[in-house]
C-alpha cells in the first residue's frame, strides 16, 4: 500500500513537468525559472531513484513494485528536460541580446 500512495504522490508531481518543459521550448526564455529550483527536484529524483536501487525490501520485491521506479525515473527525464532547456534558452536569450 505504501508504494502505491508513494507512486501516487510522484505523479502528482510529475503530471506538470511534461507541461513546463513544453512551455520552456516554446517560450524560448527563462523568465519565471530557477536554476536553483531545477536543480534542487533534479537531485531529489536522483536520491529518490538511488534510495529505491540500494532498499534491499524494495528490491527483493522489484517484479511486484517496478512501477515505482519507472515513475521516478520519468519525472527524472522531464526534470532534466526541462533543465537543458534552461541552458538552450539561456544562450537564446544572449543571441538575442547581442
């Protein structure tokens, strides 16, 4: 039961970063980012997955509880998604200002 109210929580919070990371692309801007911000759940989902990978409980149970895993390791890709396209809109906005 935790690991499914665990899931739940996850995807709450990843339900938004395939949107944000869509915006970033289109705005081509960084105005209302934080690098901080990115980088701080960027990390979050890298302990998130590690502590997953080194739960001997959690593994021993991995057939039955993979789909935890996956759903880290998602909102991990649309987190650093969204942080490269930080980065590319950073050097957009300095062409542009030139």
């Amino acid at each position: 039961m935790a690991d499914i109210l665990e899931t739940i929580m996850i995807v709450s919070f990843g339900i938004s970063w395939p949107i944000n990371a869509y915006k970033s692309y289109k705005a081509r801007s960084t105005k209302g980012k934080s690098l901080a911000f990115l980088i701080l759940i960027f990390s979050g989902y890298i302990f998130g997955i590690i502590a997953k990978l080194i739960n001997e409980n959690y593994m021993a149970n991995f057939s039955q509880k993979w789909y935890v895993l996956v759903v880290y390791i998602f909102n991990f890709i649309m987190v650093g998604t969204d942080l490269c396209l930080y980065f590319r809109n950073k050097r957009i906005e300095k062409e542009e200002n030139k």
